[in-house]
C-alpha cells in the first residue's frame, strides 16, 4: 500500500498571496519529482477554479471556500477531511486532535514571517486574530511546523513560546524565475531605465523602505532607483518618502503587484538590490536576487545574515538600528565605486543562490514525514 502525502493548497484555488501561492505550487510539483517509491501527493482544496498541477495521485475538494474554510479550521472544525499525511506550505491546516503512534496521522504547517506578533499594527484585526487562532492550535495539534530560516525558530520560540517540534526547511526563487527573453521590451511597457538600483519595500515601518532611501541619499550615487514590493495606491506615499530623504520623486519608479517575469526584468537591469528590512521574514526578493546573480547589500538582520551568508553584503551592527542608513549607505557606495566590486558581489551572489532549490526543501519535507 502506498503513502499518500496530501498536500494543502489552497493557496492555488484563492491566492491571498503571490509569494505563498508561488510556494505552494513549486513545492508540490518537487514533492511529485522527489516522492520515494510507494508514496505518492494527493491534494486538499476549497472550491473555486479547477487545480492546475500534474502527478497528483488524489485531490480531495472540500465543500466551502477559501474564506470559509479559513474560518471552520481556525474553530477546529475538520470534518471531511480525513486523516493520513497532511502537510500544508502556510498556517492555514486542519489542526485537530489525531493520533500519530497509531493511525500514523500528521499534521504540519508552515510559517514564512513572523509580522502578525512583530509588527501587529501593520495588519487588520481580524488578520492577526486568525494567525493567532491558528498557531495557537498548531501548538496544541501540529506535529511539526516548518520555518524558512534558524533564525526564525529561535524568534518564533521567543515570541510564541513554541519549541521542540520546529524544522527549518528554506524556500527558493520560482524554478522557472530567470531573466525573460523579452526583458528590455518588459522595461520599456513598465516605464524603467536600462540601468538602475533596486530597493526593497513599501509603506509598512517594518519594511524600512525609508532606511533604503536614506541610504541612498548618504552614498551619493545618482541613478534611477526601482522600488519591489509595493502595493497598489502606494506610489504617492513612497515618492514622497523619497524626497524626505533628499531624492528626487523622479528618479524614482514604484510598480506594484508586478509579475515575477517583470521583477526578473528589473532584477537583470539593477547594479544592486538594497534590502533595509530588520523583521523577521523570509526575503523573498533578495533570493530571486541571488538566483539572477545580482549583487545585494542588506541590513544585518538574523534572517538576512543566515540567508545571504558571504552571497553580498550583510552590514549594520544587529543591535544598532539608528546605523543601518549609514551602513547601507557605505555599502552602497563602495560596490558602485568599481566595476569589479560589482562583478565580485555578482559572483558571490550566485554562489549562494544555488543553494536554494525547491527539490532541496522537498526531500527535506520528505524526510520529516518520515521522521514523524
């Protein structure tokens, strides 16, 4: 009999969020590549559009959408589901009571950031009720719950008090995230020069967007700046953001909710990618950085430091974050100051980006089920 893995995605019937929808999908289609043999991935989705994801052995559509199935799994109503293998690439999981010694049930779920208890404000209510609610009950059910970075698990056990069943398993660029064929035509649609800096952030105070601007007014540099990462009706707000710094709001070009063939676009017309941001998160945007060999200067933060190790520039003194402008604003000018600062950082950059791989974290999640 073989073991049937399945796997909650949700995230591919109603995405909330694009990063975590791209996750859901590469994960599951490495876990198809990577499955031993006599196991096999099913599938668990609320109804909506039909799932799009070859090599499933089973997809099991439940009777409610994304919205409501949120809700009945944050009150622990489970009904329907079924037992056996679940493993969910978000929080959102049917965490109930199940016995694992006997029935060989499992449960486990995964947290990306840690925003809803670091930065509460930034978010709704009712949002940070519900990743509350849900970790509340996956510390009383989960068997497991998986962490992109060791940072992270200690952070999580800090905030949470959740030890003892943590794993670290980290997440990757899109396997298909590479620089289109039409890129420059992609720049020239988006309005965005040849050659250009890029900053990740938006208007929330934990991105640091306004540290990135900072910086780069301290380093002097005089070229067009991209931001990555914000949302729409946030351009006003972060033009104006700009020109507190000292910048010019027209060097400065905000394209929100853009595509990942358009970011690969910017990416491959950047010198530099400057990620300010101290909260405890997966970066996303600086991985797909690394992938493309583009250089990165970040703010020393726990996450950055583990995932970009010695792939860029990792400065400022974690305990110090008045001197986080300064520092970036160092770096930034001295990786500018020569070509071949620039061709070094973009070496180290894709030394260290080949070291995440979805087939990676997949066997990984693999031998954790096992290990249960």
């Amino acid at each position: 009999m073989s073991v049937l893995l399945r796997v909650v995605l949700d995230q591919l019937i109603t995405a909330t969020d694009p990063d975590l929808a791209m996750a859901s999908g590469e994960l599951t289609r490495a876990l198809v590549q990577t499955a031993p043999s006599g196991c096999a991935v099913g599938a668990i989705v609320p109804t909506g559009r039909e799932l799009e994801l070859d090599g499933l052995a089973e997809v099991r559509r439940l009777g409610m959408g994304r919205r409501e199935l949120a809700a009945a799994w944050q009150l622990g109503v489970t009904a329907g589901v079924g037992g056996g293998l679940i493993h969910s690439p978000t929080l959102l999981a049917p965490l109930a009571r199940h016995d694992r010694v006997n029935d060989h049930d499992q449960t486990v779920v995964t947290l990306w950031d840690l925003l809803p208890w670091e930065a509460p404000d930034e978010l709704s209510r009712t949002t940070v009720a519900w990743h509350k609610g849900m970790l509340k009950r996956a510390r009383k059910h989960a068997d497991a719950i998986v962490v992109p970075t060791h940072a992270m698990a200690q952070r999580l056990e800090q905030v949470t008090g959740f030890s003892g069943r943590t794993r670290v398993i980290a997440g990757a660029a899109a396997s298909d995230f590479n620089v289109p064929v039409d890129a420059i035509g992609r720049r020239r649609t988006l309005g965005i020069p040849e050659t250009v800096v890029a900053l990740v952030g938006d208007t929330r105070p934990s991105s640091a967007l306004s540290v990135a601007f900072a910086a780069v007014a301290a380093s002097g540099i005089d070229l067009p700046l991209v931001v990555l990462e914000a949302g729409d009706g946030q351009e006003p707000a972060i033009v104006d953001m700009a020109e507190a710094a000292g910048i010019s709001g027209t060097r400065v070009h905000v394209r929100a909710d853009i595509d990942a063939a358009d970011r690969a676009a910017i990416l491959d017309a950047s010198l530099l990618l400057v990620a300010p941001s101290r909260r405890a998160a997966f970066p996303w945007r600086v991985v797909e950085a690394l992938t493309l060999s583009v250089p990165v200067v970040a703010v020393a933060s726990p996450d950055h430091r583990e995932v970009i190790v010695d792939g860029g520039a990792v400065v400022g003194d974690p305990e110090d974050a008045e001197s986080d402008a300064a520092a970036l604003g160092d770096a930034i000018a001295q990786a500018l100051a020569t070509g071949r600062d620039l061709d070094r950082l973009g070496v180290l950059s894709g030394d260290r980006g080949r070291a995440f791989s979805w087939q990676v974290s997949a066997d990984r999640v693999w031998q954790l089920h096992a290990d249960l």
